[in-house]
C-alpha cells in the first residue's frame, strides 16, 4: 500500500532527520539497554532510537530526536536496524564518549548496588537508520 504522502505532516524536526539520513553514508543510532548477569533473556530498554552528534547533547535534545526518528519508522520513511554486525570506525565514538552515556553508565551501576535489582549491566546497542524507497520520495515534502 502506497502512503498518501500528500497529506503526510511531518514536523520541522522530522523534515530535519530526513534531509541528515538522504546526506549521510551511514547514519549510526544506539539503544541503550539494561541487561542482567543473571538472567540473560532480562533486558529493559533505557532509551530508544538514540542519535547522539556531539558528545554534550541534551537528554531533551535526544528524546526528540528519537521520537522523530520513530515517527518516521511508523510512518514506513526509515528503518531503525539495532542487527547491525559491520560498522565504521569511529561511528560509534562520540556515543561512547557521551555525558549522557556517561550518566547511563554511572545511573546502572547505583541501581546495581540495591539488593534485587536485576539490571546490573549498561549495554550500547549499536545500530543504524536508513531511509526506504518511501522515505526517499518523502524528501520532497522536505
């Protein structure tokens, strides 16, 4: 089924996303996960479709971005692929050095400490958004 892509309203950050994704080589995204020693099939997903570019970017800033970015998937305009196996080096490098990484990390390690809590390990989970057949006829509306 074709989407209407006439009467589709995306908003100025969504347009934004779509232009970076049409631009960009390869468009790195990261989840971050907690997972547990314990019981491997525990995992609890912190923060979803995160796209960091400098190592300071906001929590809010963030938050938008990954609710454009899984507005467009809704919408079909790009896949969000966390099964992703070869990356670029460096792709991942300012998500590493991130403060909000950082506040990830240290965030888990104190709940780690509370007796029962299960969710003991901060996981990075590398992947990469890209745009579909429809999210490329999209750009037009950008």
């Amino acid at each position: 089924s074709k989407m209407d892509l006439a009467n589709l309203t995306l908003t100025r950050r969504e347009k934004q996303m779509l232009i970076e994704l049409s631009q960009a080589a390869r468009y790195p995204i990261v989840r971050f996960e907690l997972h547990s020693s314990e019981e491997e099939e525990l995992l609890s997903v912190a923060l979803d479709a995160v796209r960091i570019t400098e190592t300071d970017d906001s929590m809010e800033l963030v938050k938008e971005r990954g609710a454009a970015l899984r507005r467009l998937a809704d919408l079909g305009l790009v896949v969000l692929d966390y099964d992703v196996s070869v990356w670029g080096q460096g792709d991942y490098d300012v998500y590493y050095r991130s403060e909000l990484y950082e506040l990830f990390c240290h965030t888990a390690m104190e709940a780690a400490q509370k007796p029962g809590f299960l969710f003991n390990l901060a996981v990075l989970r590398k992947g990469r958004a890209h745009l579909t057949r429809t999210g490329v006829d999209a750009l037009h509306l950008c």
